[in-house]
C-alpha cells in the first residue's frame, strides 16, 4: 500500500533560506549526521538531514561572474 510507505518517512520540516538566518538552528548546528547537499542549479543548493528530519536550502553565491 502506498499509504504505508508514505507513513515511514517523518515530514521534513523546511527551515528555508541558510541565507536569511540570523544564526544557525539549534536542530542544524546539532546535526552530527551526513547531510545530503543536492545543487538546484543557479547557486542554489539543498541541505537535508534525513535523520533530524530538516532540510533548507541556500544560495552559494559564488556561481557566475
Ligand atoms: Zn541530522
């Protein structure tokens, strides 16, 4: 059933743009797992840790010029 594998993966929460934070969350700064960091393309990358169930995304800023 579909429905049941939707179940075993907790939602994400979307801590938005890296590039808007004050300062780090305390869910990221405690992070100590693997984090996938996956390019959107145009500068923009997505961080997600799986296991703390986070994921934002951030503007590298150096692509281009
Ligand atoms: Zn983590």
């Amino acid at each position: 059933m579909a429905d049941k594998a939707e179940r075993r993966r907790p939602p994400l929460v979307d801590l938005g743009w890296a590039n808007g934070w004050r300062k780090t969350p305390p869910l990221v700064r405690d992070c100590k797992h693997k984090q996938a960091d996956l390019s959107l393309g145009s500068c923009v990358r997505q961080v997600t840790c799986a296991e703390c169930g986070f994921t934002y995304k951030y503007d590298s800023g150096d692509c281009g010029t």
